[in-house]
C-alpha cells in the first residue's frame, strides 16, 4: 500500500483514558501524538477489545480539529488482525505503536500477559512507547521475574526505540539537576519523596481494589519511584522498609469518594497511606511517602535530594495549575535559587523525545528503557510487600485481631 513519505501512520493499543485523555489528570498520548505530528499522524487502527469505547473515542476524533488523523481508523480487536491487514497490503506497517492497555495483559512470557512479545512478533522493527507500569501481575515474584525476562527478550529481538511514560524524568527540573549533578560530580546522600494524591476524581472502582491494579503504590506512586532512582542511583531492595495506613482504620476514613467502596472487600482496599525508607547501593538513604488524602483535583508531589553542599527541592511535580518549581541551595550560601517552568509539559516533551528517536529529530534521548522501568515496578512490589507484613506482624503481635476503629 503506497503512502506519503511524510505520513507518519500509527496504530493505538488501548482506547482508554491514557490513550485520549480524562478528566483526572493530564494524560493523553493521542493529544501529545497529534501536537508533535500536526497533519502528519494518520491512526490507522485502534485496537480494542471494547469497541464502543474505541468508537467513543473517534467519535470525538472526527468532529475535533485533528481529523484529519482519524479518517480511515479501524477499530480492531487485536493485534493480529491489524498485522493481517499489513500482509495483504491494504495498511501500511506503522511507525510507531502506542500501547495504553491495562498493565494486566502485558509485561509477561505467559500467553494472554505477553502483548510485547505479540508487537515484537509482528512488528520487530517499530518503535513502542508504552505506558507505566511495565505490568501489574501476581504472585509477586513470578511478575516481577516475567517482567524481566520480557525486557531480556526485547532486548535481543526488539530493533527500533522502546520508551516507557515514566514522564517525571522529561521535566525541565528534573533535568536541571541531573544536569548540576553530573557536571559537579556529586554524589547523592539523601532523598525525601512525597507523593499525596487528590482522590475526588478517581471514581473507578478498580484503581481502588489493590487486587486488580495492585494498588497506588505499584500503580501510581511508581513515577516518583522511578524518580528517586533516576536521580539518587539504583537502591538496594532488600533495605526497603515500608507501613501502611489501612483503610479500616480511623485515620483511613475518607468523606469525598465518589463510588460506592462496599463493593470491595475489606482486605482488598487500597491503603490509605504508605511510608518507606531504604538505602541506595552507594550507601546513601531515601525516605518516601504515598497518600489518597487530598480532595479537588491537584496533587501534592515533591522531592528532595540532598549532596555534599547542595540542597533540590522540586515542587509540584505533578501539578496541573501550579508550575513545575525548583529551589537550588549551592555551597557558599544559605540562600535558595528559585526556577519556575510554566507551560513545561514533560508528557510532551517526552512525546517529542519518542518521535526524534524514531526520524533522527533534535532531540532524540530516551530517558527510560524497558529494562529500567523492569526496575523501578520490581521496587514497588517490594515497598507493598514490606508494608502487608509489617501490618500482618502487627495483628499477631495483637493476637490476630482486626484493628478497631477508635
């Protein structure tokens, strides 16, 4: 099937919130795909095993000023049935896929789990971006060792640019001080991460049932995990210490759920709150911290790092009406330099990273390979896992009881 050379033709896996965007939250890879590419994005199928939410989508798509990139879409249900298409000429390979699909059915060897082998199968020379986490399976050990073993495998056999959206690490302030980090030669000694979330608008019942997606600390929190490993250095597991705040206790009572949580038994509900500190393989430490606790819409995301001299301190990392800000302590002054970013939008810039990588553009870094997000998910496995124990060793010391609400 002949096309323009200008074209850039895409398929999109998943027709959910990440791909075309919500309410919640800044995420939208169509919206960040048709900035980069204006004209030149032409989405050839959606792959979805939900078609009416895909012809939602596109409805929207076809009375928007991007549509142009929607005409001749077909909703397909799966990946296969799109690679048929290729091998009878009647679509042409893409150029990149984007893949938003729950993490459940991906980051995995097993049949049913392992769509990167499928993409890889049928498309081993296109570029992915896929969304974070790299998966959310059970029992713990076997997901993260699959997810591994996947990484392994595309690694061998995967011949063009693989991205995940861990976008924190695109933000101008993130990289301003990996920037003074490495042109300093410093050495990190301390980090402190926050992440506080605004609840309101999570009205799906799913992210709140940690037997589905695992949780907010595997599933949420994982960007500010990342984040401390991007900027602090690898961590060494087996010092992670973590609690939990669990939702039947009293300080777990929230008043602005917007969805009925009877539905969800009680010993699968997301913890309220979690802390956790470890130690880094450089010998530094690092404390972090994740609640559902806020109301409206803008969350509380923040971290530290400290080095011989200096002082970060990044502030609303995941804002969306307050701007990116960065406060820099230097040796010789007690005095913070202040940076504020308005306008920065990291899932853009990410966005634009992935296209370079893909055409030669200027700027074309990846910040995070599969093999790194395999990392990161693996660390906050071990961050839930510490927390249940430490709260299981709690109820035996209290003659396995239930904690009352008091």
């Amino acid at each position: 099937m002949s096309t323009s050379t200008n074209e850039f033709h895409v398929i999109m896996v998943g027709a959910g919130f990440a791909m075309f965007g919500t309410p919640e939250g800044p995420w939208n890879i169509a919206k960040r795909a048709e900035a980069k590419l204006g004209e030149r994005l032409k989405v050839d199928a959606v792959i979805e095993v939900d078609p009416k939410r895909a012809e939602a989508a596109l409805k929207i798509k076809s009375e928007g000023p991007h549509k142009s990139s929607y005409e001749n879409t077909v909703i397909l249900p799966s990946v296969a049935e799109f690679k048929k298409l290729v091998d009878q000429g009647k679509a042409p390979e893409p150029r990149a896929i984007f893949v938003a699909t729950p993490p459940t059915v991906r980051g995995s060897t097993l049949p049913g789990k392992d769509l990167e082998i499928q993409l890889n199968r049928a498309f081993p020379n296109v570029a992915i971006f896929f969304e974070k986490p790299v998966a959310t399976g059970k029992p713990w050990e076997e997901s993260v060792g699959e997810a591994l073993k996947v990484s392994e495998y595309l690694k061998a056999n995967h011949k063009a640019p693989i991205s995940i959206g861990y976008v924190l690490r695109y933000l101008k302030i993130v990289q301003q001080v990996k920037k003074i980090i490495e042109e300093n030669n410093l050495t990190v000694m301390a980090t402190n991460a926050r992440f506080v979330v605004a609840y309101e608008l999570a009205v799906k019942t799913d992210w709140w049932n940690k037997d589905i997606q695992l949780g907010p600390v595997i599933e949420q929190a994982t960007h500010i995990c990342d984040l401390v490993r991007f900027l602090g250095g690898e961590i060494d597991f087996n010092t992670i210490s973590a609690h939990a705040l669990e939702a039947h206790e009293k300080p777990g009572q929230l008043s602005k759920k917007n969805f009925d949580e009877s539905v969800i038994p009680d010993h699968l509900r997301i913890p309220r709150a979690t802390s956790a500190s470890w130690k880094y393989e450089s010998g530094a430490v690092g404390i972090f911290l994740h609640s559902t606790a806020l109301h409206g819409t803008d969350y509380e995301v923040q971290l530290e790092v400290y080095a011989d001299g200096y002082s970060f301190v990044l502030q609303n990392i995941f804002g969306t009406s307050k701007a990116p800000e960065l406060l820099v302590r230097r040796p010789g002054s007690d005095e913070f330099e202040k940076t504020v970013t308005p306008g920065d939008d990291a899932y853009q810039t990410e966005m634009n990273h992935f296209i370079d990588a893909i055409e030669g553009g200027a700027e074309p870094e990846i910040f995070s390979s599969y093999e790194d997000a395999a990392k990161t998910y693996e660390m906050t496995w071990v961050i839930r896992n510490s927390a249940e124990n430490a709260n299981s060793k709690i109820k035996e010391q209290k003659g396995g009881k239930s904690y009352k609400l008091w």
